[in-house]
C-alpha cells in the first residue's frame, strides 16, 4: 500500500490517512486527518480569542483581499492579522526569524554584488574611452 509524510507530525501513514484535497498534485492533503482536525480545533480557539482585524495587513501594511490568522506553531499563540501573500510567505521561509533573516541576508547579498558589478562595468566603460 502506498504511504505519505504527514508534513505537520512526519509521520509516514498510508493514503486513507489523508483527506482529499485538489491543490496537490496527488489530491490529497499534504496534512494527515488528525493532524487536519486538531489544527482545525487550535484556530477556531484563537478566532475567538483574536484581537479585531485591523484595516491592513499587520506585515505589509496593504488591504487584504483575503484574511489570515497568523499563529505560532510553537506554542500555539496568537500573532495577527496578516494577508494571505504575507502569511504564505512566512510559512514557506519556515515560519521563523531564521527563515525570513536568512531571506534579508540573501537579498543584501545579491543587492551588494549587483552594485559591485555595475561599478566594475562602469570603471571598465570609462577606462576604455581613455
């Protein structure tokens, strides 16, 4: 029989442990059920529990087209009101200051060697007119 990991506990557990889902290549929910219905259960208490949505996005400060509970998986707790392009993003650098310092990083890196890069070209330009 076919198996999968669960990507929330790492369990690997057979096909019929996952609901269907038809965002996935497979159609089946990268989450197994139980993992599913207590995540379902841990957001229901903290939409009950969460401050009112403010007018814009607590990350990028725009006007949501869709709303997004942001929580912390660690412990559970409430963050806030984020888009749904503010909270995928933090989900996929892993939902961690690592994660998303590791991003920064990688973007003043390139940024510098961009920079580098075109001042080298310049001199090379005004050494050749010479």
């Amino acid at each position: 029989m076919s198996r999968k990991i669960c990507t929330y506990c790492g369990k690997r557990k057979n096909l019929k442990s996952f609901p269907k889902h038809s965002m996935y290549k497979d159609n089946l929910d990268s989450r197994c059920r139980h993992c599913v219905k207590k995540h379902s259960k841990i957001r229901s208490k903290l939409h009950k529990k969460a401050p009112p949505k403010p007018e814009v996005c607590e990350c990028c400060g725009k006007v949501p087209f869709k709303w997004c509970l942001d929580h912390d998986h660690s412990d559970d707790s409430f963050r806030g009101w984020l888009c749904s392009k503010c909270n995928e993003g933090l989900g996929k650098l892993g939902d961690n200051l690592d994660g998303v310092i590791k991003a920064v990083n990688y973007l003043i890196m390139t940024k510098n060697r961009n920079q580098q890069n075109e001042s080298l070209q310049q001199m090379e330009r005004t050494s050749q007119r010479k």
